[in-house]
C-alpha cells in the first residue's frame, strides 16, 4: 500500500513539474510586448550578392541589436522566403518585401505587419508603406543620381503621408541618397562637388543642382514638419560621421564621406526618442557600403 501510495506521489510531482517547465519553456519563448521600441536601417549593398561571407556576420549582428523593426534596402535577389528566413534568424516572426526584381526594398518586425501598401509608379525604386503598433513605416530608397527625380519622389510620398488619418504617427527610414541642410556645414571643405560634376559628366547623371549639392529635398522634408530624428539628439561633442563609404572594398571611387541614410519620425513619435545614432563599430563598417542607423523611443 505504502509502495503503491509513493509510486502515485512521485508521478504526480513529474507532472507537476513537466507542467512548470513547460510554463516556463512558454513564458520564454513568448515576446513580451515593450513600451519602448528599437528601430534599424540599413542599406545592406546588392543582397549580400557581391561578397557572400558577409551574411553570416550581419545576421551575428543583427541577433546582438534585438531591434524590434528593421527597414532594408537593396535587398537584391531576394523573394519573401528568403525574407522571413533571414528575419526569422534574428527573432523577427513578421516580414514584407516589395518586390523581387532590382533592388528591393522590405521591412521585418517582432510585432504584425498591417495594412501594407506597394507603390511602383512614380519611383525608381518603388515604395512601401505598411503599419506597425499603429506606426505607419515608409521604407526610403530614392533614385540614386537625379536630383530632380529624388525631389519628385519625395513629395509624393509627403502627400501619401496627408492621406492618412489625423495625427498619424509617422516614420520615414531608408536611404534617401541625398544630402540635408542640418549637415552642410560638414561639406564645406569642397570635395564632393567635384567628384559629383565627374560622375553627371561621365555618366550623364545629375547629382549637383546648378553645380551645388542639393539640400531641397530633405528640406522638402523638414518643411513638412518631421523630425530629423539623428540630428535631433546632436550634442556638443558630435562628431559628423557620415553614413556612405564604409570601409567594404568596391571598384571605382566614391567620394568623400557623407550623409545618406535617415530616419524621420512625427513630433509625436520624436519626442519620445532616446537614441538616434549612425553605427561605426567596425563591425557595422564591414557590413556594407552604408552604415546602419540605430533608434530608440519610448511610446505613450
């Protein structure tokens, strides 16, 4: 009796404790929703195409930001699955790709991705536009050599973002190929118009407005009233560091160091951030030929 009793007892604590492990085994798995969110952007150069080894130590990287959503660009050769796999990677269960052909853009993310909006017409690279925790994410790769065509781009998605309901929260994250006003006093030194005039002589491009580099299209944005959320937090002892080359090898020349990649959020997303930063560990320097920008912010 008393044998029979025991054995009872201790198949009852196993289940117990299988229970509780697997509580436990749950309670871990489970991500837990934050008040505070972690964006990335990232240029990540042709896919990953021109030097493959470079994946595995950017997926490494990627694992060690635990960022909550993640906006590329030039995602080539890419298509949904190779997408979500490598979102999956670094704990990302939500992903969407613009396209499949030239240099896609795409967005992954910790929570759902809704109300996802795909625009070809009118942009060189195309547009996305989808929804996050009530955020609305425009990923940005605006055309690489024509002004003009840039500033076109740019106001049509400005008047995208006045379609939508009153008070949005708004981000703008990618690379947007151009220069901004709030850095100019960083380009004084000359070096980029003539490497500039080279290239719309060479390569019929048109880089430089009337010989000069263009400020109007990022000024288009902080018109707009959007926050330029990396200069925003500029302190005394900032140091300009550029965003495009890094220190990956590529042919050619590609001038001196400056400032393409954004992200601009709503004042009422802009006055919870913390953190607004271009990365230059050398790490992110070896990465691809632009460096990632990082953001933090607490949300109401």
């Amino acid at each position: 009796m008393n044998r029979s009793v025991n054995i009872i007892g201790i198949a009852i604590l196993l289940v117990i404790a299988s229970s509780f492990s697997s509580c436990k085994s749950g309670k871990n798995e489970t991500f837990k929703e934050s008040s505070n969110l972690k964006i990335i952007s990232h240029n990540v150069w042709y896919g990953f195409t021109k030097v493959p080894e470079r994946k595995k130590t950017w997926i490494a990287w990627m694992n060690d930001q635990e960022a909550d959503i993640v906006s590329l660009q030039e995602l080539n050769e890419y298509n949904q699955a190779k997408l979500a796999e490598d979102a999956k990677s670094y704990g990302h269960a939500y992903s969407v790709l613009l396209k499949e052909e030239g240099f896609p853009t795409g967005i992954t993310s910790r929570y759902p991705i809704e109300d996802v909006h795909r625009v070809r017409e009118g942009f060189h690279h195309g547009l996305l536009r989808v929804r996050i925790k009530g955020i609305y994410f425009y990923v940005i790769h605006l055309h690489p050599s024509n002004w003009e065509t840039r500033k076109s781009e740019i106001n049509r998605i400005l008047e995208d973002i006045n379609t939508l309901p009153a008070n949005s929260k708004v981000i703008l994250a990618g690379d947007f190929n151009t220069f901004s006003p709030l850095d100019s006093s960083y380009y004084s030194h000359g070096k980029l118009e003539p490497f500039f005039n080279e290239r719309d002589l060479l390569f019929e491009e048109k880089n430089l407005n009337n010989g000069k580099l263009d400020y109007t299209v990022i000024q288009e944005v902080l018109d707009f009233g959007l926050i330029d959320l990396e200069a925003s937090l500029r302190n005394s002892s900032y140091i300009f560091p550029g965003s495009f080359p890094t220190l990956v090898e590529k042919e050619g020349e590609h001038g001196d160091q400056r400032r393409l990649d954004y992200v601009f959020a709503s004042k009422n997303l802009a006055e919870g951030v913390t953190r607004a930063e271009i990365i230059t560990s050398d790490t992110a320097s070896s990465l691809s030929d632009h460096l990632p920008v990082i953001i933090e912010m607490g949300l109401k």
